[in-house]
DNA sequence: AGCGCTCTCGGGAGCGCTCCCAAGGAGGGG
DNA sequence: CCCCTCCTTGGGAGCGCTCCCGAGAGCGCT
C-alpha cells in the first residue's frame, strides 16, 4: 500500500492539508484532531516522501561535504575522518541528510556545480581544505548556494567560515617549549599556500618573539602534511642540531618522530617535539607527543549548525568563528629542561 | 531564470518531451534535433532538477553508506576512509550521490528505516560492519530496499554481499610463518561476532594445521579491532613466549608493536609480526609490517557496482563476492630465520 | 442581533519531471 | 495508388507534496 498524505487524511478523517500541518508541526490544527492524525501516522509508519516534498518546497534537508581532490592522497591523515564524524553527527540530530563529494580529480571537481549544485541536489555545503585562490570556492562565492567553510579561507569577506585558532595554537607551543628552556627552536609547517600552513607559522614566530627567541632559516621547512614529508623534513632539519622542534601537523610529527628514531636520536632526552592536531594517533606513539588539540569533530559539527543558520535563513550575515585549541603535554617534550632552568633561576 | 524542459524546449523550437529524450539519451529523435538541443543546453548549462526527477520516475540517484554505531569508536582505523574513498570513486564515474549514513548510537540506528528509506531518500544502501545477527540486516532483508553487504553476512541467503578473502589471506599468513621455520605461532584475533574474525581465526588454523603445527590455546587471544585491544593482547600473550604473532587486522598489530617496543622484544629479531588489511600505517611503522593486503577500495567500488545493477535491474540473483588477498613481505618477519633452518636442512 | 475577528480546515494550483498515448509524416509493399 | 507500419514528435496525466486562498464556525464586542 502507497502511504500518502491524501490517503492518511481518508484514514483519519481529514484533508491532505491538514495531514501536512500536523506532519510539519504547524499550529493551527485542533490537539484531539492532530491527535487522531498522529496516530494513524505512527500506525502505518508514514513518512513523507522526500522527493515530493523539496519538488514543492524546493528544499532537499540533504547538505553536500565537499573534499576536494587535493586531500585524497592525504585521506590518510585522521582529521578527514573526525571532521566527517562531526559533520554526520550533527547532520543526524539535525535530521539532514549528508552527501559527501570526494574528488580524485580536478576534473570530478568541476563536475560539482553542474552535476550537484544546478540540479538542486543540496540545500547547501560545507567545503575543507580549500587553498589560496581555489576556483571552487571562487565559483561558489559567485552562485547563490549556500556555503561554510572549514578553515579559513584567503578570502573570506561575504564567506562564512569556522577555522581552529591555529595562530593562537601555535604560539601557545612556541611559549611552551620556550618555558620549557628550549632555545633553538625548529618548525616544520604545513604548506604555506594553505591558511591553516600561514597561521599556524605566523602563531610560531609570534611565540619566539613574545620570548625573544629568534628564528633561524636554518631551524625552518615545511611539509605538504603527509607522513613521509614530516619524516624528510625531519631529516634535513638534523645538520641544523635543533634542540626542540615544533611540528605543525601530528601526521608530520609522527613521520619526523620514525626519522629520529631511525637516527638514534631520542625523544624526549635528545629532542623535544611538539605538534599540532590532537589527533588519536598522538597519543599513540612512542613517546606520546605533546600537541595542541584542536576540536576537530565540533569543528565539522559547527559548520553544520551555520550553514542550516544559513540555509533557512537564521543568519543573514556571514560569519567567521574561531575554535579554541588547548595545549595537551605529553610525553615528547622534555619536563627535566624546566626543572634544570627553574633551578637556576632560583 | 528558471530553467525547465518547457523553456529548454522553446528556446530550441521543440516541446519539453523531446528535451526530455535527448537529457535522457533516448533514441528516437533526430539527429539535427537532438544536436539543436543540446546546443541549447550546454548554452544555458540547464541541468533537470533532480526532485522532480524522482518525484516522476521513482529513482533518486542517491545510494547510501551506512556505517552502524559500534564502528564509531573505531573509526580512526583508516580502513572506513579507503573504503569511503572506493565507494565515492565509484558513485562519482557513475554519476551517483553518495549519501553518508554514520551512526554514533542504536537509536540513530533505527531511525535509518523510517527517516531515509521510508522516506524514499536513496535508491539502495551500502551497509559495512555488520555483526552477528545484526538487526540493521534483519531489518533490511524484510524491506525491499536493494542493499549490498560489505564483508560476509553471518546468514548470507538472498543477501548480496562482497567480502575480502578472509580465510585464504589468514592461511597465506599462517603458511608464510611456517615456511620462515616459526613453530610457537600465537594468534590476536578480531572479534568473533564478526564474520572477518571468525574467517581469520579459520584461515589461520587451516594453514597451522597445513604445515602440522598446531595452535596452543595459550598463544590465541581477540582483540576488538582497536589499537588499544592490540596492545593489551601481545602484553598478554608475552608470557607464552611466542616465536610469531599473526594479528588480524594492522590497526591492532600497530598496537602489539607497541606493546613489543615497550617490553623490549625486537621485532623481527626477538619476535615475528604479521598482519592483516595492509593499511597506510603498516608501511610506515616501525619495522614496517609484513601483512595481508585486503583490496579495500577495490571492495567499496564493486560494492557500488553491485548495488546499481541490482537498483535498475540487472542483477536479478544475489551476488556472492570474494576479493583476493596478497601477502606483502616487509621487515616484521625474519627472513634470517628462514636462512638458519635452509641452512640446517641444507 | 449584528459585526468583525480569529481559529480551523479543505481544496485548487502548481513544483518539473517521466510515462504513455496518439497524431502526423515518411516509406515500403501489394 | 492505397494501406499498413515505423519513426518522430507533442501533449495530457500524473508523481506527492507545499502554499495559498477562502469558507465556515465560534467568539467577544458594540
């Protein structure tokens, strides 16, 4: 039997409009009568059909996530993981339906607006990883969907985004090893044609400075936050002899962790290291690294709340939202240092 | 301006029925009026609006993954990310919308039935991680939604599922152990409310029994697919003085090797380490992890194939699908070994 | 008693598509 | 030359919902 709202109306004895009140939790519907129409819904299970419903409303109750092609070599990396996370989490207790648009190629990529976007599939979507002057963002900037970004983007008048604190994160490790008594400090940072690579540098110079310790070239490279590039990186930053190093990304660190351990050099007795992310795998590894934690599920399910604030038109002006990051110690930075300098002092 | 058929069809001289065969690729229409149509559309980038489109035809063009609850703890076992990545490649070439079903509780769970397949959201679901009994599949099976399994379903009649080949790739493991000339072989196995555990545990003694070396209970321990559970395991199985440990899945073995590090036991040199699912982070632990490779994405994709040929038709018969296994040798394993009981042979 | 207001409810119209039927023209065979 | 068939095209009838208008009932007020 095909459920409709006509025929759950026949069945309770009233018309398909008042069917629809009662479904959409209008008000102006009598409680005994909304009661009877209740409960022939709950006896047969009645749901509105989805199509019909954004046919006539022209809304879908699905958003799109959008992870461009640039990341699928570093899906790897867990933050996709605890972002989608997030974002399904809010989805679900939103009662919105996520589709997820992974590209491999800049090709799929392009498919996005015609394929997804003109042909009203979504109510709207949330974009990551997005990098200076990305088309993508560019060509949503131009259409009249609804958009959030996760991370800030280069330019972000009129765009609604949520992005971690990554200057505050990141100073706050440099003022940590420098309390610590580290002097010579290393970074190795993310690509510095992505934002969060820009801020998380500008928070660490930020931090030698407000200590005045001051940052070597030599004791400076980047990684493009795989694994592997923090375990290079690592490597040709030894010669250099740093006494602590900050990494900007936990998949780094864990990669210039295998580099030193690979070259005998101790973590934290030889070395300090510090990183950034929080991720599951830092507390991990051997030793577990100190990092600042960003909070990456509430991250994806914020964007979600704002782009609904978005879509049904509770936000009218864009917003940009910074998440807090808190410093968690561990184990890769070493405590002995502060003592050894307090000792001093005293 | 609101693009539809109609319009399409005025601007090109012709009536929206015949728009509507050439977006659909239907045969009977001129040549020069199928080419005039076009033209118009790739002008004006019309795009048919999808509501309506399932609203009329009963298809939506969505397929859902669904990811039940329990996996939720789990999830930073990089296994579900290549799996999403196999089932979004696939969806994005057949120009399909991947909606993305994560529940973190059992009452989430249950809303799938009512809120998305009642609701007619998705034309079939993908559904991973199943357990024994699993009410989700029960569920399913009742309905007449199509939906294909990822890994063995514990009753497997009438259900389309697509499965690694558990059994084989555990018993190559077991045998490769034997031929490198280990005799205490001990075993950390994957839950065995799932059929990959059970699967593993039985390839694992098949190939013990192959080679006439037979399994000690005090060498055979589960884990629960999480590092943690991995750790625990080879902490708890060190008193037994394994010579080689099989671990059922890398993730687990990431953690034994941990446990190993701290106890001092050098893999391979103290101790054999081989695993299962050959994941990112077995290549990049250290020593890199000899392991059964599981074709994870190749599995996400067929499953999408699998499930459109069931959704229009074409697959009228369950489909029973075994992808193959391949052992990769890496460093976990001594081959030193092999050459000592060459050497005594010889 | 009459007026106007609010509250409740029903039904028409239409969202943009697919499906189906029928009309018209072209072409082949008797 | 006519009839039958096939190919191409147009348009009607929905798919199941939302939105809106208007009718009727009930109420308080003058």
């Amino acid at each position: 039997m095909k459920l409709t709202l006509e025929e759950i109306g026949r069945m309770a004895g009233v018309s398909r409009s008042t069917v629809s009140r009662v479904v959409n939790n209008e008000k102006s519907v009598r409680p005994e009568v909304r009661e009877r129409v209740q409960a022939v819904i709950s006896e047969t299970g009645y749901r509105p059909n989805a199509a019909a419903r954004s046919l006539a409303s022209n809304r879908t109750g699905v958003i799109g996530l959008v992870i461009p092609h640039r990341v699928h070599t570093l899906f790897d990396d867990p933050y996709f993981a605890l972002l989608i996370q997030g974002v399904s989490k809010a989805c679900n207790t939103a009662e919105t339906t996520l589709a997820l648009f992974i590209f491999q190629t800049e090709a799929e990529e392009e498919e996005l607006y015609p394929r997804v976007v003109a042909a009203g599939n979504v109510d709207g979507v949330i974009v990551t990883a997005t990098r200076m002057g990305d088309p993508l963002l560019e060509r949503l900037t131009r259409g009249d969907l609804p958009f959030v970004v996760v991370g800030r983007p280069d330019v972000a008048e009129g765009i609604t985004y949520v992005d971690a604190d990554n200057i505050g994160g990141a100073r706050s490790a440099a003022l940590h090893l420098c309390d610590l008594g580290y002097r010579r400090i290393g970074y190795i940072g993310a690509p510095t044609n992505t934002t969060a690579g820009i801020d998380r540098r500008t928070g660490f110079l930020e931090g030698l400075t407000m200590c005045r310790a001051s940052p070597a070239d030599a004791l400076m490279t980047d990684g493009d936050y795989t694994e592997m590039s923090g375990y290079r990186a690592m490597q040709s930053l030894l010669p250099a002899e740093p006494e602590a190093v900050f990494v900007a990304t936990d998949t780094m660190a864990i990669g210039a962790l295998r580099a030193l351990t690979e070259a005998g050099v101790s973590v934290p007795n030889d070395m300090g290291l510090i990183s950034f992310d929080g991720l599951p795998p830092s507390e991990r590894s051997v030793p577990k690294l100190t990092t600042v934690r960003q909070p990456v599920t509430a991250t994806g399910a914020r964007a979600v709340e704002l782009l609904l604030g978005l879509v049904n038109g509770d936000i009218l002006q864009p917003v940009h939202e910074v998440m807090p990051t808190e410093l968690v110690i561990r184990e890769s930075c070493c405590s002995a240092r502060l003592t050894e300098t307090s000792l001093t002092d005293n």
